[in-house]
C-alpha cells in the first residue's frame, strides 16, 4: 500500500506540476497580451478621443466662420445703408440749396416788381406806360 500511496503522491505530484505549468503559461500569454496589446487598445482609445476633440474644434470652427460670414454680410449691408444715407443727405442738401437760390430768385423779381411798380406811380412812370399802351394799341390795330 506504500507503493500505491507513493504513487498517488508522485501522481499528484506531476498533476500539480502540469497545473503549474499551465498557471505559469497563462500568466505569460497574459503577460504578453497586456504588454503587447493594453499600450495599441489605449492608442485607439486616445485617437478615437482625439478625432472626437477635432470633430468637435471642426464643429466651432465651422460656426466662427458663419458667424464671420454673417458679420461680413452685415458690415456690407451696413455699408450700402449708410452709402444710401448719404446720397440722401447729398440730395437732401442740393434740394435746400436749390430752395434758397430760388427763393433769393423770388425776392430779388420781388424787389425789381416793387421797384417797377414804383416807377410807374411816378409821372415819368406813366408817361412810359401810356406809350407802351399806344404802341401796343397800334400793334393790335394792324
């Protein structure tokens, strides 16, 4: 029975040993796969962060440049609007020089009419407008 007991344990012995064996191959292959593959799985998880970050840079920048188009648009609207202003103003300005002028026009036929009225309440004034009176009379008559 010493020999079978011995058997056993030299059995047990040797199954422990294969068990060993396997553990410490595991523990290898684990080794291996965690040096080789955990530095390319955070690689990827990096990049796939990366391209999120520029996706979203991608997204903003895309946003200033339409709001830059925006205020471009609006600068040049804003352009035309004052540009328009002034062509008003510009007219708006001539039409009131245009008013004096013929306003001082009016006064000045005014003051020359006034003049002329008071020539012809003088005696000279109506020996002229009793000639103009004749000439025109002989100028109907003919």
């Amino acid at each position: 029975m010493n020999d079978f007991i011995n058997t056993l344990i030299l059995l047990l012995i040797a199954v422990l040993i294969i068990l060993a064996i396997i553990v410490i191959c595991g523990l290898i292959y684990w080794a291996i796969w965690t040096a080789l593959y955990v530095p390319i799985n955070k690689k990827f998880k990096h990049d796939e962060q990366l391209l999120e970050r520029n996706r979203e840079y991608n997204k903003i920048e895309v946003e200033v440049a339409q709001i830059n188009k925006l205020k471009e648009d609006e600068r040049k609207a804003y352009e035309e609007i004052t540009l328009k202003k002034q062509a008003v103003i510009d007219e708006m300005r001539k039409a009131e020089f245009d008013l004096k002028r013929k306003q001082n026009l009016i006064k000045e036929a005014d003051e020359d009419f006034k003049l002329l009225n008071a020539f012809l309440d003088t005696p000279e004034g109506k020996r002229f407008r009793s000639r103009i009176l004749k000439a025109k009379e002989a100028d109907d008559e003919e």
